[in-house]
C-alpha cells in the first residue's frame, strides 16, 4: 500500500495550503456578490428614514394612547374598589 493523502475515509487530510485556497475562493466570491449589489440612492435613503421616523411616531404615539388609557382605566377601578 502507497501513502497517499488520504486517510480512512477516503477524505483529504488538513492541509493548510487547501484551508488558504478555499478562503481566498470565499473571499472571490464575496466580493464578487458585492459587486452584484444595488445600492439605494440618496434620495431613496432620505425618504425611506423619513418614512421609518414617522412611523416610529405613529406607533410610539398609539402606544402611548393605550398606556393612558389603560392606566386611567386602571386608577378608576381602584377608586372604585376602595
């Protein structure tokens, strides 16, 4: 029987120069999906932190609403109760 690279399994054994090849690969390849990007103009970032600002308001406002209402709900109850 010849030494070959193989152990057991039939697999490959570690070999740093194949760990470095399929990270450079990985690294090809991410950059090329960056490449593939489409990146939002400026006008489409500024409308859309508007649009994410005034939401945030709207539910913050909604939820504020609620709280008041329930708290004010609850403190008539308890008045009512003692």
């Amino acid at each position: 029987m010849t030494a070959t690279n193989t152990n057991v399994e039939g697999k490959k054994k570690f070999s740093p120069k194949r760990i470095a090849s399929k990270i450079g690969r990985s690294f090809k390849d991410l950059r090329g999906e960056v490449k593939k990007v489409v990146w939002p103009t400026k006008k489409q970032v500024v409308n859309n932190t508007i649009v994410v600002l005034v939401t945030m308001l709207a539910v913050g406002i909604v939820i504020w609403l609620l709280d008041f209402g329930m708290s004010t709900l609850v403190s008539a109850f308890l008045q009512q109760a003692s």
